[in-house]
C-alpha cells in the first residue's frame, strides 16, 4: 500500500511541474507577442515618422482625433528623386470648418508648414509637394505648431503604414523636442516704404542676418490672384545660368512660388541648391532644393507659403534633408 501511494504522489508531483513549466512556457510567449506589438506602433508614444520609399505610392490613413467623430483621411504619399507628393482626401469634417493646416514632422520633431487645406461642406481633397522623405503628417487648425501635446487641437495624424517601421525622433530630453532652425538670431534691419496700387503706404524690410542681407519682395503691393514674373541671372558657382520665378498671392491662401532653373552648370560633388524664404521677423523658410548631376540643364521648385511678406534667395548647402536654415553661401538674391 505504502509503495502504491509512493508511485501516485511521485506522478502527481511530475504532472504539476509539467503544469507549472507549461504555463510559464505560455507566459513568456504572451509576453514577447505584447512587446512585438508595441514596437511595431509609435515607437516614441506619440510621433510616426517614417520614411518613404523612393518611387511608389503609399497609402497612409490619417487617424482623426476623438472630438472628431465621423472625419475619414487619407493621404497618397509619392516620393520621387526632385520632391514627394502628398494627396489628401478628407471627408466627414464638421461643416462649419473652412480650413485646417497640414503640418509635417521631421525625425528632429521639427514642424514644417506645408499649407492650408480647403474644407467645402465637410470634404477636401488638395496636393502638396515637399522635399522631405521621412515625416508623419499632422492636420491642426492652429497656424504655428512646434509640438504635440495632449492639449494641441489637432483634426488627424498620420498613422504607420503595413510594412513600414517608425523613424525614432531625436530628442533633447523628456519635456522638450528639439526644434532646428524654427527661428535664428536677429541681425540688423533697414526699412522702406512703398505704395500698393490702393494708395497705402506700406513699409517693408530688409533683414541682415550673419552673411544674408536679404531685401523683402514687399508681397502686400501685389495684386492678389495675379502672376508676378521675376526674371534673375545667378552668379558665384552657378553664374551664366538664369532663372524665372512666377508668385501668386491667393486671396484666400499662401503665395504660390514656382522657380524654373535654366542653362545650369555642374554643382560641386556633393552639393545642392537651396531656395529659401525669409521673413521680415527672420525666420527662414526652406522652400525646395535641388541636385544638378551635370546631365540635365533645367530644374523646377513649386512651392507655397503663408508667410504676409517676405524675400528670396538660394544657397548651396551640403547634403542634408533636416537642415532648416542655411549656412552656405548664397548664389542668388531675387529682387522684385
């Protein structure tokens, strides 16, 4: 009897080691399923950039924020080797919503404004284009954006697309989120007046930044809804080429600038050419750039802004898709 209640208590012990290791087999399983799960989402909490890949179109869902009940986005994301596209369709907006803005976020967390969208009866479809390729996409009424909290109106952002990973955002500490070239140092300004067609007076100003001495194009004396033309020869290490720039300030939207570059030499190996705009307050806006490989002769900017006035001027710049502000030496100032 003593040798049969042996045997019983000794399988009775080998079943409950098999139970015990079996559940814990199936713990750590449980365990490593959650944390794939939560390395393929935000990987930072609260930021998706990611990059896109060259030459194919991506779709993107825009994930609309819960005080937005019903709002349906999407974005096409093309990116190809002179900029990448971005086709919006939103639907289910609140009526009494005119625009939003459509911000994007580099891997810095620096915003860049790309431009308002026109929301009609609830829906909205509109194209931008934009030289960056690793961004996520925020929709927000608010015109200025330099961070995202829980406290920041936003409409939709963008989510991660199946079979791309998150770009990890750069950060200085826990609070903050770095913000490269959002504003520079000042430097002197002059004044000048000028009369717009109406008879008002309007002064404009030339800013002087380090090395940049930039007039502004005094964009309130244009008649809005209009083409200017600008015709400009460039010089330093593009002399002998020529370019043509068309502005078109929209009565209800940003200036639309589109730059045609003709007769283009060979850029240094390793350079590129940088259009930027410059405000009265001397904030620099990147506008576009391009890479001359000496087998083509012409390149084209398209690009928009909101800035109420401003000045133009080009840089050569080393290879670099984040830099925000220019710190190579200027080619071109455009003058009116």
């Amino acid at each position: 009897m003593s040798r049969m209640l042996l045997s019983f208590l000794a399988v009775a012990a080998i079943a409950c080691a098999s139970a015990t290791a079996s559940a814990q087999e199936t713990k750590t399983t449980t365990t490593t399923t959650t944390q794939k799960t939560q390395t393929i989402q935000h990987a930072d909490g609260s930021y998706t950039v990611i990059e896109y890949p060259a030459d194919r179109e991506v779709t993107v869902e825009l994930t609309p924020s819960h005080t937005i009940h019903g709002a349906k986005g999407l974005a096409k994301v093309l990116r190809r080797a002179d900029g990448t596209t971005i086709a919006l369709d939103l639907s289910g907006l609140p009526t009494d919503v005119a625009s939003v803005n459509l911000f994007a976020v580099d891997p810095m967390g620096q915003f860049t404004l790309l431009g308002p969208v026109t929301i009609s009866n609830g829906v909205a479809t509109q194209t931008f284009t934009t030289p960056m390729d690793k961004f996520m996409l925020v929709l927000s009424p608010e015109q200025q954006l330099s961070a995202l909290a829980d406290t920041t109106p936003v409409f939709f952002r963008s989510a991660v697309p199946q079979g791309l990973s998150v770009v990890p955002v750069t950060r200085v500490n826990d609070e903050k989120m770095r913000a490269v070239g959002e504003q520079v140092s000042a430097g002197a300004t002059s004044q000048t007046t000028a009369v717009a067609p109406d008879g008002t007076k309007i002064t404009t100003t030339t800013v002087t930044n380090s090395d940049y001495n930039v007039p502004m194009l005094g964009l309130p004396t244009f008649k809005r809804g209009d083409d200017s033309l600008i015709k400009v020869k460039l010089g330093g290490e593009m002399t002998g080429a020529r370019a043509n720039f068309r502005l078109l300030p929209r009565k209800d939207g940003p200036t639309i600038i589109e730059a045609r570059f003709h007769e283009l030499k060979e850029a240094p190996a390793g350079r590129r050419y940088v259009l930027w705009a410059v405000s009265p307050e001397n904030k620099f806006v990147k506008l576009g750039q391009f890479i001359n490989t000496g087998g083509r002769n012409e390149a084209e900017i398209k690009s928009e802004t909101t800035l109420p006035d401003f000045g133009l001027f080009i840089t050569t710049e080393e290879p670099s898709d984040t830099i925000m502000s220019p710190t190579g030496p200027v080619v071109a100032t455009i003058y009116k």
